[in-house]
C-alpha cells in the first residue's frame, strides 16, 4: 500500500490519510441529503436519486485516487444538481429527466475529449500565476462563506443582502462552537484537529436540537436510474441520449455544463493543490492530466448513474489540511460513500454547522495565498481582485475565473500588450463572454 499510493514519499502515514479521507467525507456529506430531494423533483424515484449519488461519487472519488493518487474526491456538483428539475425537467418545454441526464452524459464526453486532446491542460497551463493563485484565494473565501452561510452565521437580509444570523439560536451556537474548536486545535497543532471539531460539534448539537439522531435506515439500493441517458422515455419509442439530436436546443445547456465543470474544476484542483502540497510557487498542479482526465469521465458517469455530473468538490480542501496526500484518502471517502447508500439517515447528523469550523478555518489557510499575487502591475492585480470577489460573491467558481479571465485580456489591449496574452485565453476569454449574454 505504502509503494503503490507513494505514502512515505509524499511524507504522509497511514493514519494521515484515514483522517484526512474521514475529513473530507464529513465535510462533502450534505449532498447525499440535498441531491436525491433534487434529483426526485426532476422525476426520479428518491431511492434510485439516493442510490445514484451515493454510489456514483464512491466510485468516481476511488478512480481519482487510483488513477491520479491525489485526494480529490468527487460527488454530484452542486448548480447543475439544481438546474435539472428546475429549468430542464419543469417548465413550458420540459423534459424527461432521462434526456437531462443524456444532456450531462454528452457534456461529459465532450469535455473527456477535450482533456484527451490536451486542450483542457493547454488552458490551465495558459493562465497567469497570479490568477491562478486567485482563484485559489477566491475558493477559499467561498469555502468559508459556505460554512457561514449553511450554519446560519450569516443569513439574506433584504435590505443589506447578507446580515448576521441570530446569535441565540441552537445551530449558530452550534456553529460558533465548531469554529472555537477548530481554531484552537489548530492553534495546538492537534493532528486531526478538524475532524475532532466536526465530531465534538455533532456532540453538542445533539441536546441542543441540532444534530438530528436517525429514526429509520435507508430501504435499500433502487438501480432504475442506471444507464438513464439509453433508457427508453415513457410513452415513446426513443432513447433519451437520441432527444437531444431531435431538439437542438438542449445543445446550449450541453455548453453551459461544460462552462460550469471545466472551469469549476480548474479553481478547485488548483486549491486542492495549494493545501496539499502537489502545485509548484506558480500555482502549477503536478500530474494534471489524470486529475482532468477521471474528472472529465466522472461528468459523463454523472450522467450514466442517474446522479446528475459527477465533478471534483471543493470541501476536498479540509481533507488536504488535515494531512491527506495520497489517492488513499479517497478509498477513505469511496467506502464511506458506499456505507451512506445503506445508512444515509446516520450520516445525515453531521450537520452544516458542525462542519462550519473545519470550512472556516481551511478558507483561512487559502488566504496565505494573496502574498504570491503580483499587486504591483495592474494587469494581473485588477484581474485577481475581482476573480477573489466574483467567486464567492456571485457563489459561482465558474464566474469569478470568466470576470478574471475576461479583465485580464481587456486591460492587456488597452496597454497595448495584446500580444502577450496566450491565444488560449482569448478562447476561453471570449467563452466566457458567450455564456454570460447567453445567461
């Protein structure tokens, strides 16, 4: 084990990696309770959606530590998971939720060409290293707002947007704890100190009404959203994959899944990365090709599962901090995935604010990231400011790197330095543009 996953070279252990794999886990558990409801009301049966996504990210996260042995664990991605049922499958030109998974499963196999073709690469090898660390700046600011916001911490206001949430109730206090806990086992350097915060607030919530103790187990794995994408829609003689042919216009949504996975996971594997010690000072990732490569993959087994796309999650970040190195964490991750499809309603306790601490502190440590921005030229200043804003301000990855991208190639012809942009960021400068007036 120690030779295949490259333990002792990447100065890990065994243990690290068990803790750092169970962080993660804790950290990314909340979509098996938010993406079956999702996926049911686009018209899957809430076992199967169940069943999908607790399966369908096992298996992905253990090809990414098997293939890439980078702890990188995958899940169904949040934003697309949302888009399904309430643009594709409801409305005046609704679909049947096997054609949206068709439309994931095409977007997956044209991004896995484009990683094959070395573009994906190309475009990340492409990008400024101030931007790059950026971006990775930007996650970690959305990291921690994620916490804030899914703890309650911080809440809608109508008139200011956000406001402080009420401080006397069960799950900030819960929150507040978590983040105590977090800090200050950090602050005496306690290996595994997120995953102790995560267990101690889980505790606490328990007589404060918080943690939600489990009142039934899971009925059992549903498979019939297997190979959705070739399954036959109800009422019709045609495969769903084949709809898509029929109705040209899914076509846009092919592209807007694309825009969303191929750039959401360049932010991410780049502040993986930067916490766990694979990306050089400029922010390149070692061994990118894998990494792009299971993740391109993982889009289009999204789409076969019946999970919705299937990409690399950000939450990764804890595990990274709390010691995890190697593809072992994510057999970790994988096995824990497996064990939700039978036991979801236990895994259900781990509420967002007992995982508040751990995301606030890891949005903490990315900050160290600033100090690597060149601040003394405007061209890679002004484009990482708003790639650092546009991330969490907008709760979208994928726009804070289009405002970056697109900034950057604007202030570089205004200098009349047009020719020193890489052309592959006018490509993905003008995409970007393209996705934005499309909407």
């Amino acid at each position: 084990m120690n030779s295949f996953f490259k333990i002792a070279e990447r100065n890990s252990t065994v243990g690290n990696e068990l803790v750092g794999g169970l962080t993660t886990f804790l950290a990314m558990a909340y979509i098996v309770a938010v993406n079956p409801p999702l996926l049911e009301a686009a018209g899957i049966p809430y076992q199967a959606a169940l069943t999908a996504t607790c399966l369908g990210a096992a298996a992905m996260t253990a090809v990414m530590g098997l293939v890439a042995n980078r702890p990188i664990a995958l899940a169904s991605g949040m934003g697309i998971n949302a888009i399904i049922p309430f643009t594709l499958c409801m409305g005046e030109h609704a679909v049947d939720w096997r054609v949206a998974m068709a439309v994931v499963f095409v977007e997956g196999i044209v991004i896995l060409v484009l990683v094959l073709c070395g573009l994906r690469t190309a475009v990340m090898d492409a990008i400024p290293a101030s931007l790059r660390h950026a971006i990775a700046i930007g996650i970690g600011l959305f990291v921690a707002f994620i916490g804030l916001q899914g703890s309650g911490l911080v809440v809608s206001n109508e008139s200011t947007l956000l406001a402080l949430g009420d401080v006397h109730s069960p799950t900030v206090l819960v929150a507040l704890f978590s983040i105590l806990c977090a800090v200050v086992l950090q602050v005496l350097k306690v290996k595994g100190a997120l995953l102790i915060s995560i267990v101690l607030a889980t505790l606490v919530g328990i007589p404060l009404g918080v943690t939600s103790l489990p009142t039934q187990w899971s009925a059992g794995l549903d498979f019939s959203a297997f190979a959705a994408p070739f399954q036959t829609i109800p009422g019709t003689d045609t495969m769903a994959i084949v709809q898509i042919a029929l109705q040209p216009a899914l076509l846009l949504f092919v592209f807007s899944f694309l825009m969303s996975d191929f750039f959401d996971t360049m932010g991410t594997v780049v502040a993986v990365a930067e916490q766990g010690d694979f990306a050089d000072k400029d922010g390149n990732v070692k061994d990118i090709q894998p990494i792009l490569t299971v993740d391109s993959a993982a889009a289009a087994a999204g789409g076969f599962f019946g999970a919705s796309s299937i990409t690399v999650f950000v939450e990764s970040t804890a595990g990274a901090v709390a010691g995890a190195r190697t593809g072992l964490s994510n057999i970790v991750v994988a096995i824990l995935f497996v064990a939700c499809a039978f036991l979801a309603p236990v895994i259900g306790m781990v509420s967002a604010s007992a995982t508040c601490g751990a995301l606030v502190v890891v949005g903490y440590l990315m900050l160290s990231e600033v100090a690597n921005v060149d601040w003394s030229k405007i061209e890679f200043a002004f484009p990482a400011f708003v790639t650092i804003l546009g991330i969490p301000m907008t709760y979208s990855i994928t726009n804070g790197i289009g405002f970056g991208f697109i900034s950057y190639c604007v202030i570089k012809v205004f200098q009349g330095k047009a020719r020193e942009v890489h052309p592959l960021m006018w490509v993905a400068a003008t995409a970007f543009l393209v996705m934005f007036i499309l909407g």
